[in-house]
C-alpha cells in the first residue's frame, strides 16, 4: 500500500481529483486530496491574511497528524509551488514527486516570475474583480479543459488569494534529492509550463506527456493514475 497526496492547482480543491481517487483506492492505495484554505469547499474561509505558508502548512500539517511516510506527492499547476515546499521541508516522509503541468520555482522566485507578463493581467484582474488581493478564476476554455466538463470546472473554481503568487519561494535544495522526481506536461495546452519540462531533462527527472488539457486528471484520469502507479 502506498499513502499519496495530490495537491491541486490555483482556483481549483479537492475536487478536481474525483477521478484519479478512486482509481488509486481500488488498487487498495490510501490517497490524500486536502483542498488549500480558502479554496474548493473551504472557500468561506478565504481572507488576505491567506499566504503561500498556509497552503503549504495544509500539506505538511496533513502529513505529520496522519502520519504519513514513503509518500507520492503530486502538485499539479500552482500545487507544483507547494509540493516543492512541502518535499524541502519533509524530504524524509516522500518517496517520489510528481510535477503534474506545474510550476517549479528556484529558490527566491515567484510564481509570477514564469509567467510571459510577470503578474501584470492577474493584479489588474484582483484590483477590477477581487478588493485588490484575490484572483478571479479564469474561464476553463483558458486552460484548455475538455468540453464536457467546461461549465463544471467553471461552476466549481473559486477565488485564489494573489499573495500566494506572489510570495518567493523559500527552497534549501533538499526537494530536488528525492529519490524519484518526475514532470509531467499536458501538451494540449499552451500554458508556461514547457520551461520547467525542459529543465526536467538537465535535473535527471523523468518526463512524461499527455495530449491534453492542463486539467490531466480530468481530461485523462486512467492514463495519469496508470503513470502514478508504474512511477510510485
């Protein structure tokens, strides 16, 4: 039996793992899918004094009160930023990480540091629909979602806090000696993503593709859990 926590991307929660979950659990695997404070269901908790050390500490903490050790952590998008804190931190506890379409900051950058406008759009969008400190999630066209599941993945995002893009990332180095690290791109999206897949390759990572959106554990959740079982 393996213990594996999924951590989901900006504007989305534990639901975007509906799929990959129960694929997991019939292999008699333990699967842990916490939505960060403030998102998904724990949407009424959003509030400014949300940062990038919350999110983190709702992994971390996760892990400790349960107990889990020989873990597959998966961070998918933004939940890259945090699966890489969350293995600098618990280097000892995680077995493989997966970067699944996800961001992978150096140590000292942002999240918005990788995007081709450095943040200007997503600070013009929180000060014209979020009081200035919370994004608007974008239409699911924008990241290319199947179209069945579109005004589903649009009816299910929420708000994300913006401070959490903003903050620098605080890394030691301990996450990138893992014993197994992987990156995984979604190909039918054309997102920021293809410069941490390039750098996979110089990191001794191994890679993977799929021909789909950025959302692969919507648009193609039995291929990505047969990956996660042959990669764990």
């Amino acid at each position: 039996m393996t213990d594996y926590v999924l951590v989901h991307g900006a504007w989305h929660g534990s639901w975007c793992w509906a799929r990959v979950r129960p694929l997991l659990t019939s292999k008699m695997h333990r699967v842990f899918t916490p939505t960060l404070t403030g998102l998904g269901e724990r949407s009424h908790l959003l509030s400014p004094q949300i940062n990038l050390d919350t999110h983190i500490a709702d992994v971390t903490n996760l892990m400790i009160w349960e107990d889990l050790r020989e873990v597959v952590l998966v961070g998918h998008s933004y939940g890259g930023v945090i699966a890489r804190h969350v293995a600098d931190q618990m280097a000892d506890r995680i077995r493989s990480l997966v970067y699944l379409d996800a961001f992978v900051p150096d140590n000292g950058k942002s999240l918005l540091d990788y995007v081709p406008d450095n943040g200007e759009s997503v600070r013009k969008q929180a000060a014209a629909d979020g009081d200035g400190w919370k994004v608007p999630a974008p239409p699911s066209w924008s990241f290319a979602v199947n179209a069945a599941d579109a005004d589903w993945v649009d009816r299910q995002c929420t708000m994300h806090p913006l401070s959490t893009f903003e903050a620098s990332a605080r890394i030691s180095g301990a996450c990138d000696k893992i014993p197994s690290i992987g990156y995984v791109l979604a190909r039918g999206f054309d997102g920021p993503f293809a410069q941490f897949y390039s750098a996979a390759e110089a990191r001794g990572w191994w890679k993977a593709e799929f021909p789909c959106g950025h959302d692969i554990m919507l648009d193609m959740p039995t291929e990505l859990t047969t990956l996660l079982l042959e990669r764990s």
